[in-house]
C-alpha cells in the first residue's frame, strides 16, 4: 500500500489504528512525527499502547504537550541518524 501512495506522490499519512498498526510502522521506521492524545477517560478494558521507546525512536525530540480540557495531546518529531 505505502509503494502504491508513493506512484501517486503521496509521502505524508496519518495512521491511525491499534497497537499492532502502530507497532509495524514503529519497527519499519517510517514514522516522523508522534501526535499522542492523553484522556482521563477509559473505553471498556482501556486501549493497549505502543511504546515509542528511545530504541525504537532514536533521536526523539523532547515533546511538546498542549492541554485540551480534561484531555493532553503530546507531540514530538523523531529524527533519525542512520
């Protein structure tokens, strides 16, 4: 799917969707930037999250945090040097 964006020249998507979603794209390397939004609130038994740990996002930027309410959205760009 990502070879068939790119032959249309579509470089940017936002993934959104479960843990095992975000986990691929974690280890392929292909993120750059990390919109985490933080809520008080719980769905059911709670979402599992991935870790975007700093050996999984070398280079991670210290992040920005804006407060939404009751709710955080937590932003931060992950440079690579390799």
């Amino acid at each position: 799917m990502l070879d068939w964006l790119a032959s249309r020249e579509i470089v940017s998507l936002l993934v959104e969707g479960g843990p095992g979603l975000h986990a691929a794209c974690r280890d392929e390397g292909l993120i750059d930037r990390v919109q985490y939004v933080v809520t008080p609130e719980v769905l059911g038994e709670g979402v599992p999250s991935v870790a975007f740990t700093r050996p999984h996002v070398e280079g991670m930027r210290w992040p920005s945090v804006k407060v939404l309410g009751r709710d955080a959205l937590i932003e931060f760009d992950v440079h690579r040097t390799h």
